[in-house]
C-alpha cells in the first residue's frame, strides 16, 4: 500500500497530545464560544463548515447533527492550535478525498474477514491524522453511529470521516 502513504504527509500535524488538548477546550466551551469557534470556522474553512450544515437536508436530526458539529469544532480547534498554516480546503479537494473514501470502503467490501481487518489496519496506519481519525471513529462509535442504520447516519458517517481525510490531504 505504498500508494496510499504518498497521498497524505508522512507524519502527522494533529498530535495525541494537540488533540487531546483540543476536546478538552471545546468540551470547557460554553455555547457562545462555540458559536465563535463555529465563526472561525466560517471565515477560514467554509467549506468544511457547509459539509457538517448541509446534513439536515440529507435526513440528519438536530440531535444526531451534534456530533459531526463538535467533530469539526475539534478538529479545527486543533488545526488553530497547531501554528501550522492550513490552505483553504476546497470543495475539490472534499470530494476527491470523498471519492478515496468510497473506493477503499468499495475494495473492503468485498474481502473475506480478516483481509478486511488487515485492510482497516492497514488504512489506519498508513493515515496522514491517525489520532484525529481515531477520534472521529470514537466519537460515532459512542454515539451509536456506525451501524449505519438509516441512509442519514451513512450520509454523517462519511461527512465526518471525510472531515478528517481533507485535514490529512492538506496538512501543510
């Protein structure tokens, strides 16, 4: 897999420590501020803003919207704090990384068991933003979102994660 290590930087930019320090200030956040930090967001990366917004119109509650919201308050928190530079991120690059996404999901699908775990695996340590995509895994995990029940969930599950993928295909 030596291919899929050439599309993100070799090491990460968002650290265990970086984020850990990240949730625990926007988890100290009070609704105000977290609209600021929203704000932020707006003025520097709209485009991921819009990903998480546009979610109710594919289905996603008020109350399931709550977890790629803080996702991405997190994320950027942590890509603020990092001193690094981020470029814009476009709507080219979210659904080119969208499109990678998808296809390795695809190649996945059809392997016996183990040579799905190995596959996992292997995506995770190959990742640009390992501790970043451990957390967003962790957070639909604790909240129920990874069984994909509804085409909804499916719909937040791919926007978050594809949060992650465009924050390791651009990492400056």
């Amino acid at each position: 897999m030596a291919a899929a290590a050439s599309r993100f930087p070799p090491r990460e930019v968002i650290s265990q420590k970086l984020l850990v320090n990240a949730v625990l200030a926007v988890n100290a956040m009070h609704a105000q501020e977290k609209v600021l930090l929203a704000d932020e967001i707006f003025a520097h990366q709209p485009n991921l803003l819009a990903s998480v917004l546009v979610l109710p119109r594919m289905g996603v509650s008020l109350q399931q919207l709550e977890v790629p919201i803080t996702i991405l308050l997190v994320i950027w928190q942590a890509m603020k704090t990092s001193g690094r530079n981020w470029p814009m991120i476009s709507e080219d690059i979210q659904e080119r990384c969208l499109q990678r996404m998808t296809a390795r999901s695809r190649f996945i699908e059809g392997l016996p068991v183990a040579l799905q775990q190995r596959a996992v695996q292997d995506q995770i340590e190959e990742h640009g933003e390992p501790q970043l995509l451990a957390h967003v895994y962790g957070q639909l995990r604790e909240n129920g979102l990874l069984a994909i029940r509804t085409d909804a969930e499916k719909y937040l599950v791919l926007a978050a994660l594809n949060l992650v993928d465009c924050v390791a295909a651009t990492a400056p």
